[in-house]
C-alpha cells in the first residue's frame, strides 16, 4: 500500500471509518507521481451467475449475482470489470460494474435495463478494482449526488453508512431524475433537483454536509466536475480537502493500473491512476482552470 | 528452447519462450502480479517510456469500436530517469529479460535514452517504437543513433503504414531486430462525447494485416529477425505469426480482456501445457485445470463407492 500515515497530513479527524477498512491513499493525497498503490489487496478473476434480474423500471435493472468468494471484501466505491461469457468480443473491453448490494455470496449489480441478461448466465469479473471511499471520522451528514448518470456508483454506501448513525441526502439532477429511488432505504432523503443541479434549500444542503461523494455523465467527466467546483465554490466560503470528491467512471481498459488509459492529472503536475487510486478524487487535487 | 531473437553478435537477446507482452499492456511490472505468471513469458516489455516525461492525453481515451477498441493514451509516463529510479529494483529481480520501449520521436532523445540504457543492469534490450509519421531518413537517425549509443540489442518496432520502407531503413542504421507492428491508428467517434477521437486500434482484426506485413517482413530480410504483434488472440493465432516465419510474437489487448489469455499462450507455445491426463505438475497451471481436478476427484470418488459397493461383504 502507498500509504500515508495518520496525521501526516495534518488533518487528524480524516480518518477512515474502520468498517470501511484501513487504507488510507486516495488520489489528492499522493504527493509523488505514482503508477500504482493498490499493494494490499490482490487482483483474481471471479465467476459470477446471474441468479435472477430484477427490472426496476424501464431504465433500470438489478442482476443478482452469486459469487464464490468474495466474502467482505468489497467495499463502498469499488466496481469490478465484467464479462460475459462465453467469450464475445462485444463489446471488447470489460464492463465497469458497480455493485449496489452485498450479501452473503451475493451480490447486486445495476445494469441498464435494456440489456438482456438471462438467469443462469455466467459472469466473469475481474476485480477488485478501485479503493473503498474514505470517509471522516467525525462524519454526521453525508451528501451524494448524481449529475446527469445514474448514482450506482454511491449507492453501495448508503445501507453502510446509517449503519453507522450518518444521515444521507442524495440529489438526483438531469438524467439522474429517472433513477427509481423506491428500492433505496427509507431513511434516505432524496431530492429532485432541476437539469442545472439548483434544487431548494441549496446553501443549507451544502452547509450540513460534511462530506459530499459526486457522480457525473462520462462524456466529458472534467468539464461536469468543474461546474459542480464551480457550484460549490458559490455557496462556501471555501472548499478544504476531504469536503468534496468526484467519483470517477472513466473507461478502464485494464483495471490494474497497467494500460494507462485511466491516468489523470492532478495538480502541481501529480498522476492518478483512476482504476487503482480511484474512483474516489478529492476535488481540491483536481487541475480546474476556475 | 532457446530463442535468438535478435540479430546475431556478442549481446544477442536468446529467450525461452517466444512469447511476450506487447509494449504498454503490462504497465511497468507491477501491475498483474496477481493474475500473470510474468517469468512464464519470454521476456517483459515496458510500457513507453521517453527521455523527457510526457502527459496523458486529454478528452475521451478509450472508444469502444466493434469487436475491438481504440486507445489514445498520448504515453504518459514520468521520463526515463524517474521510471528507472522506480522500477530498477523491480526488474532487477524479475526471472525474464526486461525489454524497454523507448518512444522513437526524435534522434536526440533515442540517443540519449539509448546511453542512459547502455548502463543499467535491470534492461537487456531496446524497443524502439518509431513514429507513424516518421520518414525513412528520420528512422535512419533515430535507429543509428540509439544503436551506436548502446551495445544492447535495439529492436525496432514499426508502424504500420511504409512499413517495408521503414524497415530498410531500420535495418540499415543497425536495427537488431524488427516488430511489427505497432496498432494502425484509427478514428472513431466516441459515444458518451460525441467527438471524434485518434487513437491505436486494437481487436481480433488487426491479425491478419499484421500477419501479412511479417511475411513480408521475413521474405525480405531473411537475416533479421521478425516479432509478430497484433490481433494475438490464442494460440493458433500466436502459431500463425511463428508459421509465418516471426521469430516471436507479442500479444496486446486481449491481456487487458481476460488476462489469463496471454499465460496460457505463453506455456502453449513455451511446451508447458501438459494436461492431467499426460501427467501435469504440480505447478503447472491450465485454464479450468481447478475444475478438471475437481471433476477427477469426484470420478476417483464414486468408482471407490461403486467398487464398494460392488465388493462382495459376509462371505
């Protein structure tokens, strides 16, 4: 693990909650040009049946997949890179998945509903791909949001983090407005917000969060990130380290930090390697012109 | 086995297998230690590495094309001296001959790049990928100088496009040996942007036009050695390009697909797939080999309930 240690940032409170593990890299926090990180946790292929597909409505549906395996290890923020098989070269590459639950031997994909996927089919994933999003020790109010995509990448957390007595808003804005929210617990808040991401109440949302996780369209995921810094910035006096992280979706040919094709520059001229740092980057690192 | 797989002199680079990783799918050596068997290969390339660092590129990277993909990284990477200051240690160690490419832009930077090579240890040989728009006299320039800066073999990888132009010129100017090719660059539009991207095209396709080039590459100079790359799906298609006449072949995309691909045609071309049944080592590993075990003890299980059963008991 590229590990940094407790308080050498000189932020004690910003530490992980330690059901979510206890690494601590992420990118915006590496200080040097590194390729890869991800040293603890180790990379294997495994085979996942589709046990049964819940349609959750004409957008959506959720694969439930057993998995031998895979135990406890995944974690809010990690995805795995899938395949079905037997092999077919398309689509070429491996999908990014992101699991939205995880039971024993199971687990729950969000795949859009218009792709058939037959009870019985048989998976191959390869994973784990990413770090566990990190989170403040001193956590009450956590806020998500999702611009223009579904918020699969976010939800994993939700049922973790009142687990832990967090409170959780999620804003759903543009395409996200289609995503069934009857499935997500009932303690969660949900807000529709207009196409613009402004919804009521804006500047008391953002002063209660204390940490805010965001998932944008990947069509030009820099220029998205930058109007949500932008938003941000209006309503804060300022935005500290470890407030505000954008949940990446770059495409991952290799998810191991390999290929390259995932790098991502950060400030002062630092690399993040999204598929093994990621998905989660502290906005702050990010290279905004504004 | 043993392989020459570049011209002979003093330092000829002689593997044991004849296959290998294409430049850039395997990163620097540390990125698939858990899912490849890298001293099962016959040697490791590096992703491309330049004198001075280079940024990725921007906007979309990857476009998902039918039956293939194209990839704009722009070689991102943090100049030879940091990656060596990295990564020495780690290919010191490494059982395989550690090939590095090197990004062929300029004569001045393969040359430089060719000295600072000439003295580490960790690096046996040069990948020197030339530029797609490079002409005969640059690649003239840019072999000759990296060759005359360094005794270690420098093979020379090719583009696609006057690729027997440029490996007249290659050969000319010292090239040890050649690879052919680099992937085609294409342009497609990406779908989440809408915007048309430049980029390397990979994909099962890419095998027969590769396939050609080498056998034209080979029929022409017969003395130097040819490494096959592109399109590299299986094994049959890894003995196609040794049929063909390369003298080693190098796999690509598929490794990202279903990395255990690039291990199985390693040993398969290495001779070291030996099923169960032919008696496989302990070691040896084989796609579904877990579940052939499985199986065979199942089998061995309920022949001993059956010839249980069959035995005859009270007499």
């Amino acid at each position: 693990m590229f590990g940094i240690a407790q308080g050498a940032l000189g932020v004690q409170s910003y530490e992980e909650l330690a059901l979510f593990g206890s690494s601590f890299s992420a990118c915006g926090l590496i200080r040097k040009y590194s390729f890869h990180t991800n040293d603890e946790q180790t990379m294997r292929e495994y085979t996942g049946i589709i046990e049964r597909t819940v349609r959750l409505n004409e957008h959506y549906q959720h694969l439930h997949l057993s998995v031998e395996g895979l135990g406890s290890d995944l974690k809010p923020g990690q995805s795995f890179l899938a395949r079905r098989m037997p092999e077919r070269w398309e689509p070429y590459l491996r999908e990014q998945w992101w699991p939205v639950d995880l039971k024993t031997d199971e687990v729950v994909i969000e795949r859009p509903a218009n792709i058939l996927y037959e009870p019985g089919e048989t998976v191959s994933l390869l994973g784990i791909i990413g770090q566990p999003y990190r989170y403040k020790r001193t956590l009450r109010n956590v806020l998500l949001i999702a611009y223009d995509t579904p918020p699969s990448p976010l939800v994993m957390s939700i049922p973790l983090l009142f687990k832990h007595h967090v409170s959780v808003t999620m804003v759903l804005s543009g395409a996200a407005t289609q995503y069934p929210t009857n499935r997500l617990p009932p303690e969660l808040e949900v807000i529709q917000a207009d196409d613009d991401l402004g919804w009521t109440n804006m500047v008391m949302t953002v002063g209660w969060a204390d940490q805010v996780f965001v998932v944008v369209r990947p069509d030009d995921e820099m220029e998205r990130f930058e109007r949500v810094w932008k938003r941000f910035s209006e309503l804060r006096a300022g935005i500290d380290k470890n407030y505000l992280f954008a949940v990446m979706q770059t495409a991952l040919p290799c998810g191991v930090g390999a290929c390259l094709a995932c790098l991502t520059p950060l400030r002062e001229g630092e690399m993040c390697v999204v598929c093994t740092q990621g998905p989660a980057i502290d906005m702050t690192a990010l290279p905004f012109s504004s | 086995m043993e392989i020459e797989i570049t011209r002979r002199s003093k330092n000829s680079l002689i593997l044991a297998n004849p296959v290998m990783a294409a430049a850039g799918v395997l990163g620097f050596g540390d990125a698939y230690g858990d899912l490849i068997q890298l001293e099962k290969l016959g040697a490791f390339i590096t992703s491309p590495v330049s004198y001075t660092p280079r940024r990725p590129a921007g906007g979309a990277r990857v476009v998902p094309l039918p039956a293939g993909t194209l990839v704009h990284t722009g070689l991102p990477n943090a100049g030879i001296s940091k990656v060596l200051g990295k990564y020495r240690t780690l290919w010191e160690k490494m059982k395989i001959p550690v090939i590095m490419h090197v990004v062929g832009t300029n004569p001045e930077q393969a040359r430089k790049c060719a000295s600072r090579i000439e003295a580490e240890h960790a690096v046996q040989a040069i990948e020197l990928g030339i530029d797609d728009d490079a002409t005969p006299e640059e690649v003239h320039q840019i072999v000759g100088g990296a060759a005359r800066n360094t005794e270690k073999p420098v093979l020379v990888r090719l583009p696609s496009q006057d690729t027997v132009v440029l490996a007249q010129a290659a050969v000319d100017a010292g090239a040890g040996g050649l690879v052919a090719c680099a992937p085609p660059r294409g342009t497609a539009r990406d779908p989440y942007s809408g915007k048309l991207v430049t980029g390397r095209i990979y994909g099962p396709l890419m095998k027969p036009m590769m396939l050609r080039l080498v056998k034209q590459l080979v029929d022409m100079f017969p003395e130097v050695p040819v490494i096959g790359v592109g399109g590299v799906h299986t094994q049959q298609d890894a003995r196609d390009y040794i049929e063909a006449g390369a003298r080693a072949v190098q796999v690509d995309s598929v490794t990202w697909v279903q990395p255990k691909t690039l291990e199985y045609i390693a040993r398969d071309l290495g001779g070291l797939v030996i099923t169960r049944e032919q008696g496989a080592l302990a070691d040896e590993w084989h796609p579904g080999m877990g579940e052939t075990e499985r199986k065979a003890r199942e089998a061995a299980r309920r022949k001993l309930d059956e010839d249980s059963k069959k035995t005859p008991t009270g007499h």
